[in-house]
C-alpha cells in the first residue's frame, strides 16, 4: 500500500518481475522503493536490497523499510549481517534512508541459519527504537535457541525490538509444538 508523504506525494515499495516497460532503463529486475507524485506519476525509483512490505516516514522525514532480505537479494552488500546458508535463506530486515532514498543511513538483517520467511508488522517505538513481529524457522544467530519442540517445518512467532538505529535489544519467541505466527498489526 502507497504511504502519503508531507507534500501530497506517495512512497510504495514494489516488486517488478520483468524489466520491461516500467523498468525498461534499469539494470536489474526486483524491489524498488518508488516516489509518485498526487497523480502516480513516478518522479524517482530506488533499487531496495529488501521485500519491503511496511514503510515508516520519521519526523526528521527519512524513510525506513521493513521486510525481508536475502544474500541474492542483497547487491551492494549492505545488508552485512545476514544468517541465512544458502543465498535465498531470508531474514527479517530493516534500512534507513535519507529523504529521497540516496543513502543508505543504516541496515541491519535479524534472523538465523533457519528461514524467517515472514515480517508482519514494524512501527516505531515511544523510545524512537522498532518493534517488529515475524516468524522464523530457526534457532541462533539472533534467534533465542529455545524452541521446545523444534521443528524445521513449524515456524515460530518472533518480536523484536531495536533502538533507534536498529541494533537489537531483546528478542522475545512465542512458542509452542505446533506453528505460532503473529496475525495482524502492532499498536501501541
């Protein structure tokens, strides 16, 4: 979903299969971070080392991006903590950009050698830190090593939160024999 920006323009993450028509200029296929103006006229896209699905405009109007990466996903290498064993093992992730997306602020990857193959929700915290909500497969790296009954085809749900440039704090597990996810949205 496009988030409303100050000047009435939007912000979307998108995923674009082919690059063909909208991408008919870029070098790569992927995740793009695109700026539309009040009519969804593109005025900029950003290639974004991450499936974003939750965007987050600060007060200082920098823009973070919650999702999940990988190591194929990853070009550039600025993800440089990822878990994952194989090149398409993701991560729960989460980056900070200027204003237009230019620079990278800061990017961290959170996850084990198992999958966490889903973020469902991440906002800003009172302490200008990140809550996030997702579910892992896994049991190390930043993963507390314990589930119970681990089970590779199980996931289990995750919290976690971060301070202001994203290093963690506590990471909390629900967990159970069977799978558990988180299901909707964090309010606070």
């Amino acid at each position: 979903f496009p988030v409303t920006i100050e000047s009435g323009d939007y912000l979307a993450t998108m995923y674009f299969g082919a690059k063909d028509y909208f991408l008919n200029s870029d070098t790569s296929t992927e995740n793009y971070l695109v700026k539309f103006d009040n009519n969804f006229n593109v005025i900029w896209k950003k290639y974004i080392p991450l499936y974003a699905t939750k965007i987050i405009i600060l007060n200082d109007r920098s823009i973070v991006l919650a999702g999940l990466t990988t190591k194929w996903l990853n070009k550039g290498n600025i993800f440089k903590d990822i878990h994952g064993t194989d090149i398409y093992s993701a991560d729960l992730a989460i980056i900070k950009y200027d204003l237009n997306a230019q620079n990278v602020i800061w990017a961290h990857a959170f996850g084990s050698s198992g999958a966490e193959d889903q973020l469902y929700d991440c906002i800003q915290s009172s302490d200008n830190g990140f809550l996030i909500t997702g579910q892992t497969r896994g049991s190390n790296g930043d993963i507390p090593n314990n589930r119970p009954c681990f089970n590779p085809f199980a996931q289990d749900a995750v919290v976690l939160k971060t301070d202001s440039i994203g290093i963690v704090q506590w990471v909390k597990m629900i967990i159970g024999s069977r799978g558990d996810v988180p299901s909707g949205s964090i309010v606070k």
